[in-house]
C-alpha cells in the first residue's frame, strides 16, 4: 500500500488524523508499542479497543461523579475501517490474545457478540427471577459485566431500525448506566450491569446506514468513532512471543485487580485546574446542529470516561494530570474520526446519502437507476430522486456524463475531483 493512498483525504476533505503521543501514557501505551512492530493494526484502533476491553474488566465501581452522574470505566469504541485494509478484526485479536492473559475465565464467559434485541442483550445480565424452590426458577447471572465485540456493527444498526426493536434505546440505557428492563408482560431485568462494546463498521456503511435520527437521539455519540488502517506490511507475520503476552496480561491483569477495588475518584489540583480549562472546549458547540455536533455532543462525559480508565490502568485511584491528557489526546483523534467521517455534511441526509453513495462507485458512476434501487432501496419516488440529483449537480466536483452503448447513450453521475 503505497504512502498516497494511506493518506488520502476523506471525501469530506478532512486529512485522516493523527495520534498524539500523549495518548500512549502507561500501560497501555506500552502495551500498544509492543505489540505494533508484530501487527499490521492500526495503533489508534489498539488503544482504544485495549480501553474498552479492560473497562468492561474492570467493572462499574470505579468512578468520577459529576452533577450527580457516575462516569467510570465504560469507555465503548467503534472501530471504523475498510473492509480489507482497515486491520479491524486484527486489531481485536491482538488485544483479546493479552486479555486472555489476564483473565482466561471472563474472556470465556463474558465477551460475545450478536446483539439483534434489547432482551437479548438484558439475557446475559439478567436478575434472577421466579420462585426458588421452582423448576422454572431462572438464577440469573451472577457477574454483571459483559463485553460485546461486535464485527459487523451495520447490522446492529440495521436491526434496531426494524420496527418495535427497541435495541438502540437499550443500547444508549446501558451505557448511561442504571437498572435495564424490558417493558413486557414478563419483563427481563439487570440491576447495574456493566456492559463494554466495540463495534467494526466501514466509512461507507456509517455514513449510509446511521440516520439523522440515530445521530440525534444519541446513538452515535455514546461510541467513541475511531479511525483505523494498515499501519505496514508484514508478508511474514510477527514475532510476538507467548512470554511477551504472558508478561503484558501479568501487568494488566495487576491493575484491574486494583481498579476493581477502588470507588468514588477524584482529580488531583493540576488535573482540576486543567479539567475547568478543558471543560469550556469540550461543552462547546462543534458545527452547530450538523452531524459532526450530533456525533461529538457527549464530548465532556467521554474525556471523563477516559481520564478515569487512563488513572485506573495506571494503578492510580486518581484523576492525575498526565490522565486527563491521555484522555484528551484520545479525544482528539475520536472527534478528528469524527470530522473524517461526517465533516462534509450538507444538512440533508438524503444529498449525503447520494453523495457517499456516488463517491463509492468512482470513476464509473451510478445511473439514475443504480441511485433508485441501491441507494435509496426503491423507498423514493421518481420526483424525489430527480430533485435530489439536481441538488447534487450544483454542487462543486459532481458531474453528469452521457456514455455511448450502441443503443440508447447510458447518462451517469459522477464525482469529478477530490475537494
């Protein structure tokens, strides 16, 4: 893979960001630096999926309260690369290999995947329920934490678009945090459960399949969006040794020993200092109600999260200064994924949608009928498609071009340049 095209631009035009070496602090930045030289994962795509893992470890003790609010170590990260050299699901697998390590038992039993309903999700947390001294007596799950390592996360979703799933509302529950239930006849119930997600999701699908409603309910912006390619190309593998993991989840298995014990955090006097300066940043308006405001609207929760992780991984019970920027350097390049992403938003999620849709195909184009059936799933009526077309053409880099094809000349349309 040639430099060029690691560092070509998004189709918003943002430049793809960069990871500050603050970010890297402690543990898991030595933890990242070991593994990197073995991996061809993306070291952005290590940390933050290394954050969330061992957040979902560590469990709901652990926690900084603002405004009566307990932010703690539920730090959810969507991983966002291409289908091949996007080193997603490497990215995963180098981290879980240093997770087994460091407890074999909750990698085992409490990481999976398949999310498809809000009752599915509260099963694997669930209360116990029933008469004990009954056959039907359910005991429920005695360890409340759950790490779900989502792979293909359009099709969650897909799935919570479905009508009466109610798995997005639950999903924003369970990371605001607080008792989840189903509102059944027989309802399932999970007091405080602890739940992690890292979810995999290409450009493409995000932009195609996260609607402006999602966004604005809050979907989007419990996740923290994370950029990820191939860091090198290693034709022969790595070289990282079962002693060197050994050793890496020895360390961390350590600290979360700790983490687990500690309670109520508070900051030190320079970390305070910093966070009040931070604070007026980070509760200010990104791109007033477009998508990128929509996605980073829970800036200031989410570099809490991570101070309080990078404290916690650092054996510290703590807010320090150098924590909180950890947690501003990973804030950084989550609202940069952000920008990359979602930066070129014209307002109407229709034109985006065409808009990403007509940057995909390229040089080749999409016909008015490609647009119709692929696009838009046959869901707009001709009128509808035709003004959106027109919308698109007046914008700058957009084209209509006629092919001749023997017969009747084939007219698509294109994107002509790279803003």
């Amino acid at each position: 893979m040639s430099d060029d095209e690691q560092a070509a631009p998004s189709p918003t035009g943002r430049p793809w960001p960069a990871l500050d070496e603050k970010a890297l602090y402690g543990l898991p930045g030595r933890i990242v630096s070991a593994i990197l030289p073995h991996t061809e994962a993306d070291p952005a795509a290590l940390l933050f999926t290394l954050y969330s893992a061992a957040g979902a470890l560590i469990g709901k003790e652990p926690h900084i309260l603002t405004g009566g609010v307990h932010h703690g170590a539920r730090v959810w990260s969507l991983i966002i690369g291409r289908t091949a050299g996007g080193m997603k699901g490497t990215s995963a697998a180098e981290v879980m290999q240093v997770l087994r390590a460091t407890d074999e038992e909750f990698c085992h039993n409490r990481i999976m995947g398949g999310l498809s309903s809000a009752e599915g999700l509260i099963i694997q947390v669930r209360d116990p329920s029933g008469d004990p001294e009954s056959d039907s007596y359910d005991e429920g799950v005695a360890d409340k934490r759950l790490l779900v390592l989502e792979s293909e996360f359009a099709a969650v979703l897909a799935q919570g678009k479905r009508e009466g799933n109610t798995l997005l509302p639950l999903i924003r529950q369970a990371w605001d945090g607080g008792t989840l239930r189903t509102m059944t006849v027989k309802p399932k119930v999970a007091t405080e459960p602890h739940i992690g997600i890292i979810g995999h999701i290409t450009p493409t699908e995000l932009r195609m399949k996260l609607n402006e409603a999602e966004r604005a309910g809050g979907t989007m912006n419990r996740f923290l969006p994370v950029l990820s390619k191939r860091s090198k190309l290693l034709p022969d593998g790595g070289e990282l040794t079962a002693a060197d993991v050994k050793a890496m989840g020895a360390e961390l298995a350590a600290v979360i020993v700790k983490a687990r014990t500690i309670g109520q955090m508070k900051r030190s006097i320079e970390a305070a200092k910093r966070w009040r300066t931070l604070y007026e940043r980070l509760a200010a308006d990104h791109a007033g109600d477009g998508p990128v405001a929509q996605v980073v609207a829970r800036a200031a929760p989410q570099v809490l999260r991570l101070s309080v992780m990078a404290a916690l991984l650092d054996g510290c019970d703590y807010v320090d200064l150098p924590h909180l920027e950890v947690a501003e350097a990973m804030w950084d390049y989550a609202e940069d994924s952000a920008w990359y992403v979602f930066g070129g938003g014209s307002g109407n999620p229709d034109l985006d949608r065409l808009k990403t849709f007509v940057d995909e195909a390229g040089a080749a184009g999409v016909t008015r009928t490609d647009i119709n059936a692929k696009c838009f799933s046959r869901n707009k009526d001709a009128a509808s498609v035709a003004d959106l077309i027109t919308e698109l053409m007046k914008l700058d880099g957009y084209t209509e071009s006629t092919i001749p094809t023997g017969g009747r000349p084939r007219t698509v349309y294109l994107r002509t340049k790279t803003k």
